[in-house]
C-alpha cells in the first residue's frame, strides 16, 4: 500500500513538473497578483502603441490555464487584424449599443430577462450613441488586437440547458478564460475590457469570420495600452454580497479581526 501511495506520489510529481515546464516562460515584469486582481479595470480609451505578437502569445498562453467544465477548453480565439473586419464589428454591435444606451436613458437594467423593457425598436433605432471604442475599433495604432472569443458548444456541459431561464452554466466555461486574459494584459502593462455587444448578432459574426454555428460568440475583447489606470475600482464590499446560512433570513458575513 505504502509503495502504491509512493508511486502515485511520483506520478503526480512528475505530471507537476511536466506542467511547469509547459508553463510559459517567466517574463521581465510581474506585478503583485493582488495589484493585479485589484486594478484590472474596463479600459475603453487607449493611446497609440503596438503589442507584439509575443506579448500576445504570453497573455493567451497564461490565459489557458482558466478552468473549464471537465477541462474541455472549448475557447476558440480570432485576433482580429484586418481594419475592414473590425468596421464590420463595429457595424454590427452599433445598433445594440443603441438600444442599450435607449433602455439605460429610460432608467432600466439593459438587456433583462426578468424585467422587461419598455423601449420600442424605433426608439432605440433613434437614439444617439456615443462609443469611441467601437468607433475606434478599426485603427490597429489605438487598439493593436482586437480578440473575438467564441465557445465550442460541442463541448461544454450545460447543466441549465433545461431551465426556465437564461442559461448561465455555459458562460462558466469560457468567461473565467476572458478575464484571465484581462489579467494577463494588466500584468503585461495594457488592458482591454470583456465586451458583448456583437453577440446578439451572433450569426454576422459568425459568417464575417467564417465561425462554424455551434462557436457561440462570448465576448469582443481590445486590446491596448490604457490611456489612464485606475487605482481604485468601485466595488460592494464583501459583507453586502455574502451572508452566512441562509439568504433572506441570513446574517451578513462579517469577521472580526
Ligand atoms: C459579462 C460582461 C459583459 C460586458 N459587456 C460590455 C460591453 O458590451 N461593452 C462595454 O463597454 N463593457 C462591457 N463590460 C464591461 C463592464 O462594463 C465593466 O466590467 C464594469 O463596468 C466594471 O468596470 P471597471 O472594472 O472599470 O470598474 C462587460 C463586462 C462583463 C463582465
């Protein structure tokens, strides 16, 4: 038994050091993890700068190692280069952007699934939308990747396929991905934010980047060198968000130090 337990031991180290040696190489600046996690904000507003594609490999080579329902890693990247694929993006997010800001302006939490809008098609068609990122999107010198990020359906376990409400369970296998890719960036001194806007006209985006139809889109990332980094995020604290037991009747988790 305690040769078993030996070997398995073994096994396991060696299968550890496999893995660090797969891991990517480590790089000239790495910034505390806490800064990091902290500090990775949505950045919008870029200045010129390029990124080289070894940066690029470093971030999505750390950004594989996000965790996935039984390790399937159903992401699939396209680094958008060509301008003219990223004014078709930008084309296609233009009037969703429109009828979120409509539903914003009318006092609503956009795109609900419990709470319907109020805002006709007519009015969103009609509001006026101001989004330099999109508007932007096509100059490689302001933004040098823009990363569409889709999931192979094909592989992802989706354990709320039968509820009677939006499916959550299948973003779990590609959004932690996203992040890390954001975090990478960060640590990398660039930023970029985790955008959906395309993927309500999923199917255009699929067809403009020859995207088989069961890649669902999850996300539209840019990529760049921040033109301002915030410090400070607004965030609930923990104890407005977390109770002990129970929800309704639960109290709040608070801990003395
Ligand atoms: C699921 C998800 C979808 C998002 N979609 C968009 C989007 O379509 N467009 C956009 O500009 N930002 C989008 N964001 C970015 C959020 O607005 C941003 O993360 C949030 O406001 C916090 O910003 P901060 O980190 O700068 O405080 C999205 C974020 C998440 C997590």
């Amino acid at each position: 038994m305690v040769a078993l337990d030996q070997g398995v031991e073994r096994r396991r180290r060696q299968h550890v050091l496999l893995d660090l040696r797969q891991a990517p190489k480590p790089q000239a600046t790495v910034m505390e993890f806490s800064e990091v996690i902290r500090t990775t904000c949505a950045v919008r507003d870029f200045v010129p700068s390029t990124l080289p594609d070894a940066t690029l490999k470093r971030i999505l080579g750390q950004a594989r190692f996000a965790p996935s329902g039984g390790n399937r890693q159903g992401w699939r990247v396209v680094v958008v280069r060509d301008p003219a694929a990223r004014r078709s993006l930008s084309a296609i997010a233009r009037p969703t952007i429109q009828s979120y800001t409509a539903q914003v302006n009318a006092g609503e939490n956009p795109w609900n699934t419990i709470v319907p809008s109020r805002v006709t098609a007519a009015e969103a068609a009609a509001t006026q939308v101001n989004s330099p990122l999109f508007e932007n999107l096509d100059d490689v010198n302001l933004i040098p990747a823009v990363l569409v990020v889709a999931v192979d359906l094909s592989v992802v376990a989706s354990f709320d396929r039968d509820l009677p409400r939006v499916g959550v369970i299948s973003g779990a296998s590609i959004y932690p991905f996203v992040w890390s890719l954001l975090l990478g960036a960060r640590n990398e001194g660039y930023g970029g934010v985790l955008t959906t806007f395309v993927a309500r006209d999923e199917p255009k985006v699929q067809a403009l980047l020859n995207l088989p139809s069961h890649f669902a889109v999850a996300a539209l990332v840019p990529i760049g060198r921040p033109r301002k980094q915030l410090t400070k995020l607004t965030r609930k604290p923990v104890e407005e968000f977390t109770r002990w037991d129970r929800w309704n009747d639960g109290t709040p988790f608070k801990v003395v130090e």
